[in-house]
C-alpha cells in the first residue's frame, strides 16, 4: 500500500531553481545602476549612497551643538567636561518599495525547452521592475507635499521654513535653508543669484556638489554662458556648443524633467546622504510558487531614505522663468 502523501512536483522545483539561476546571471551581468541614468537625480543619489544594517529609523545629530569644554590652554590648565550644549537630532524612518517578478504557469509552457527565451522574459520583467523603482522614487525627490511610505522630498526638504525628520524651523532656528525668490527671468539677472547664492552657502560653511534644475533653465543656463570661457576644469580648455556637461564653479548642473519647476536647487549631499539598506539595495529573492497562484515569483525590495542633516548648507532659488 503506497504512503498517502502528494506527489512531489519535480517540474516545478526544477522550474524555480532554473528561473532563480537565470536571474542571479542576469543581476551579475547588468549591475542595478545601469538602469538610472535616464532619471538623473536617482542616478546621482544612488551613485553616491551609503549602506546602513537592519532598523526602522535613523536618528542622526544635525552638528548644530557647540562644544562648551574648547579651551586655549597651556600644559597643566583644566578642562571642564560638560555635556555637549544643544545637541539637535533628527528623526527619518526608512521606506520600502516592493514589488514581484512573475511568471507564470503558462509562460513556462510557452517557452518550455527554450531556454534562452526564458532567459530574455525574466531579463525584461528585471529591467521594468528596476526602472519603475527609478522612476518613482525620482518623481518621489521632487513631491510638492510629503507623502507618506515615500522617500524625503526636495521640495519639502530644502526649504526655508516648515518640518523635516521630525523638526521644524520654528524650534531650530538653524533648520532652514536659504532661498531666494528670483520672481524674473533667468535672463534678467539670474546668474547673479547664482553668485549670491554660492556666496551665502559658503558662509554657511557649506558648498554645493550639484545643482538639480528643470530641462527649460538648464538650456537657459547654457544660453547665457560665453562658450569660448565656460571652462570643464584645469587643463581642460573651454566648452564647445552643445556641451554634454553644463558646470558651475565645477559643480555638475542636472537637467531633470521631474524637477520643480521654475526652480534651482543647490545641493550639499554631504548634508544629505541617501541611505540604502545593505540587504534590500534592489534585491531580488529566490523564486518560489505561492500558495494560491500557479505562477512563480520572485520578491523584490529596495529598502531607503533620504536623510537630510544639514538643512542650512542646502539652496534653492525659486520663480525663475
């Protein structure tokens, strides 16, 4: 008399492992970076992220305290040890994107014994899952209001008043951002405010790495530069038309059409890491057959945030036309 237990499904087990196997080959030869360059404020923040382990929140110091023990002193002078004065911090909780890569049942009968074609469906539905992820959280950056399960944005961030990382501008009179409102055309004195703003960042302590603004004003931008001094860098020689790199004082300029519009943002990202959980950067699972689904899947995570620490040494100048 034969055991009553169900039969194994051998063709499913050896469907799973097959698909996990394509797609480890896949991840290994198209690295997750490859995918953002078309939404350039991602691309720019994930190429410059940092990894965290495990937690729900950060909790970051903001450098607003002042150290009350600095003494000039000689050999044999005491030094006092209080506490740290003013010590701010501030609070982000981390966001998840998830997401599945599925094929199903009947897709594998199709390609059933051809597995190169297997091969190109799971690389296809990796890339559209990569570059939804690239996509939402770039128009995530540029939000007009904060919203919930979604990454900090720019908008809200870099901002002269209001709240971000649970503090507000009116309890920390540090927490702001300049900005200046051009209310003109970039033309009609747009790129003095470049120079007031470089100017106020610095004595902020403060220097930008990038500046992010709409398609319209970078193309302005460019217009109003003298190709025949618009310098790359030291021993670069100067820019010819149609430059695929627009800079200020060496700081990139990003055209971005997510971005807000009429609007320069002036970045210190040093003061504003993107943090990426070092076990949920783009990571796919194993696949598996869910239990009521007759189709294999493959969970997918991208586990981040953007931690803005230093909201004064960030810039924007809005209402520029």
């Amino acid at each position: 008399m034969a055991y009553p237990y169900p039969a194994v499904d051998t063709a499913a087990i050896r469907n799973t492992e097959r698909l996990t196997a394509f797609l480890s080959e896949i991840i290994e030869k198209k690295p997750v970076d490859q995918y953002f360059e078309k939404y350039p404020t991602f691309d720019f923040f994930y190429k410059k992220k940092r990894t965290m382990s495990g937690g729900d929140q950060m909790i970051l110091p903001i450098g607003v305290g002042q150290d009350p023990n600095m003494i000039d002193a000689t050999d044999y002078d005491e030094i006092n040890t209080s506490g740290t004065d003013t010590t701010s911090m501030v609070l982000y909780n981390m966001r998840n994107k998830f997401s599945s890569l599925t094929i199903s049942w009947a897709e594998m009968r199709e390609l059933e014994g051809i597995d190169h074609k297997i091969f190109d469906r799971v690389d296809y539905k990796r890339g559209i899952i990569i570059n939804t992820l690239a996509k939402q959280t770039n128009e995530d950056f540029f939000a007009a209001a904060q919203a919930a399960k979604k990454v900090t944005s720019l908008a809200i961030g870099v901002d002269s008043s209001g709240s971000v990382g649970s503090l507000s501008q009116a309890t920390e009179s540090q927490w702001a951002s300049y900005e200046i409102d051009h209310s003109d055309t970039y033309e009609n004195d747009g790129y003095s405010q470049f120079l007031t703003m470089w100017e106020q960042l610095k004595i902020r302590k403060s220097e930008p790495d990038v500046i992010i603004t709409t398609p319209t004003l970078h193309t302005k931008y460019e217009a109003e530069q003298n190709v025949d001094v618009r310098y790359m860098g030291d021993g670069m020689g100067a820019m010819g038309r149609g430059a695929s790199q627009l800079l200020f004082k060496r700081v990139p300029i990003i055209a971005d059409a997510d971005c807000t519009s009429d609007t320069f943002y002036f970045l210190n990202t040093m003061g504003m890491p993107y943090y990426v959980d070092s076990e949920g950067d783009s990571k796919f699972f194993e696949f598996e057959m869910p239990d009521k689904q007759l189709a294999y899947a493959a969970k997918f995570v991208h586990r981040h945030q953007l931690c803005i620490t230093d909201r004064r040494g960030q810039g924007k100048i809005i209402n520029v036309t």
